[in-house]
C-alpha cells in the first residue's frame, strides 16, 4: 500500500497571507515527496477560504518545478465547471511539465453554494451526468481527432493539445461512494478515490465492498486501483493526549463543511463561521471522542495497525488528508511523525517481501 498526500492551503482568518498558505503548501509537499509519498493530491474549491484552490492545475505545475519524483493529482476536477477540451488540454499540459507524472481525479461536485456561482444554479444533484459525459470524452481527445455529440457538451472534430507523455493516457481516477459511481468508475478503467468521511472503518470495508461488487460486474476490465482518503493526525506517543487538539480541530472543520454545504448563509469575503455545537448535539459522530477513533488519529503504532488492516482490505493507496483547521506547524510535526515512523512500517515489509520472492526465484 502506498501512501499520498492530500492537501489545500487552509486559511482561518487573515492573520495569515495567501502567500505563506502557499508556501507552507510547498514544504508539506517537499517533505511527503523526500518521505517516499508516491503522490500529492490537490482538489478544486471556488471562492471559500477553507479550501483554497480554484483550479489544482497552476499550483501542481509549480509543483513540478520543484519535485522530480512525486506524482502530481488534480483530485478533484468538478466535472459541471469544465469543457472536455480544457480539460484534456490542461492536464496533458501538466503531464508534459511534469514528465509524465500527472494524475487526474474526477467528481460530480458537492456544493451548492459553487453550482450557484459557477454552473448557473445547475442542481449540484445532476453533476453525475456531467462526470458521465466528460470522463471518456477526455480519454478519445487524449487519443487524437474527435467530435462529440453529448447531452451536455456538443464540438466538431479537435483534440488535445498537447498530447500527454503517458501513454494510452494518464491515470484517471473517479470519486465515488454509491454503487452506481462504483459500477460507472470500473467500467470506464478508472481507478476509484473513495472518503468514509465522519465513519469508522466499517465504513471502509463497506466502500471496499462496492469496488468488489463493481469489478465483479465489469470482469473485462483490469482491476482498478482503490484509494482511502482520510483525515489523519500522528501525535507522539509521549502526549497520551495528543489525539485531543486533533479531534476538535476536525470538529471544527466538519462543522465548516456543514455551513458551507448547507447553503444557507451569504459568505463574507470567502469566510463562513463553523456551524454551532449546539446544531449536532446527540450527533456522536461529530464527537471529539468519535473522531478519535475514525479519524485517523493516534501514535505510530496506533495508525500503523489500522493501516495494516486497510493493506489487508486490498487498499492500493492510503491519502493522509491534511487539512483539519490546525496550524501548519501542527501538520508539520504530524507528517513528520508519520514519515519517520508509519512509512518505514510499510515499506521495510514491502523490501522483505520482495527479498523473499527473489530467494523464491533462485531456488526454483
């Protein structure tokens, strides 16, 4: 199981510049590319403090500049805010920046409050026909001349320029929790991004459960690969209450999230107060003591042994979601933890395993 990093500047108030957002955006990179991550994940939100980033692709060609090993994800493109051909276009772009190391995931989206403001009021409900449509109109540009003819989208005969370095075409990967977007991931040759959100791991088996069931109903289609993304904080093993300031820090994100979702309130210069405590009482799963056991929060060997049993699931990617409303030093101190302890974990048993196959092989 390899591991990536998915991350956004996060900005709270104004006490602190976009600038320095953006760089502290870089150092979680750099640090997660020499800790061995094999990608950094940047999603696209628009107009919302909490999550900058109205378009992943200029910040992962920067990126590309100052990496030469980490692949570089667009995770998510919103499927309603975009045409095939830029689409196609800007990310083979990326791929040819980058030598080859872009990665593309693609969502229906999920805000409203963006639907309102981007796509006209479109219902955010109807993104999965824009997802359905753009996914393999992307993949014919990338091979050459198409002309497409769609419910949404209608353009005579063009292409993408340039054409990206990976061949057939970059990895694509599809955000999907129901059946349906399962079923359609697999069947497209997608890899599947899948998020538990607020649940425990029962959840993960489930959405496990529903890449089983879409692979068996596609057995023409090589297995995709899965990726889990969670939240997900290291604390030392010398502060048995470490774990604290991390769950009510992703209280506090969930709480924005809800406020952002909900759709019901006028943003202020890109800011929206968190949903009050007193809106989820009796929701235990916005607990801190909940959070503590489904998000991912704990020492090395706390998360290094629920680690194993997402390896054992037939996880292929494990996404240490960063953002949680802490400070960047926070974060900083927690990847570190996570890559001087959790890592080597998993990539020693990996070395071991494939010194054991290749004694295997000598002695056959």
């Amino acid at each position: 199981m390899r591991f990536s990093l998915f991350v956004h500047m996060e900005r709270w108030d104004e006490s602190v510049t976009h600038r320095e957002l953006f760089e502290n955006l870089t150092e979680l990179t750099l640090m997660a590319e020499a800790g061995g991550f094999s990608t950094v994940w940047i999603g696209e939100h628009h107009a919302m403090e909490y999550t900058i980033s109205p378009s992943p692709i200029p910040l992962l060609a920067y990126l590309a500049g100052q990496t030469s090993t980490i692949r570089l994800g667009a995770g998510t493109i919103i499927a309603p805010f975009w045409n095939p051909i830029r689409v196609a276009g800007e990310c083979a772009l990326l791929d040819v920046i980058s030598n080859g190391r872009m990665e593309v995931g693609l969502a229906r989206g999920a805000y409203q409050i963006e639907f309102d403001r981007i796509a006209g009021g479109l219902p955010a409900t109807d993104g999965g026909k824009h997802l359905r449509e753009l996914v393999p109109a992307v993949r014919e540009l990338w091979r050459g001349d198409y002309a497409h003819n769609g419910e949404i989208w209608q353009f005579p005969t063009s292409t993408s320029v340039p054409k990206p370095v990976q061949q057939p075409n970059p990895p694509m990967w599809v955000a999907a929790r129901d059946p349906d977007s399962h079923n359609f991931a697999v069947s497209q040759g997608c890899n599947v991004m899948v998020t538990p959100l607020m649940k425990g791991d029962e959840e993960v088996a489930d959405l496990k459960r529903k890449f089983d069931d879409a692979c068996a109903n596609n057995p023409e289609v090589p297995r995709p690969d899965l990726m889990v993304l969670r939240h997900t904080h290291v604390h030392s093993p010398e502060d048995p209450d470490g774990w604290r300031p991390a769950a009510e820090a992703i209280n506090r994100f969930y709480r924005t999230f809800d406020a952002w979702f909900g759709n019901k309130s006028t943003p202020v210069n890109g800011f929206l107060e968190p949903s009050p405590e007193s809106k989820f009482e009796g929701r235990l799963e916005f607990q801190p003591e909940s959070l503590h056991t489904t998000a991912m929060i704990g020492t090395p060997d706390e998360v290094i042994a629920r680690l194993r049993d997402y390896e054992a699931l037939g996880v292929d990617e494990y996404s240490f979601w960063i953002d949680n409303s802490m400070s960047h030093e926070a974060k900083r101190e927690s990847l570190q933890l996570f890559i001087e302890h959790v890592v080597p974990a998993f990539t020693e048993q990996a070395a071991h395993e494939q010194s054991q196959e290749s004694l295997g092989a000598s002695a056959r």
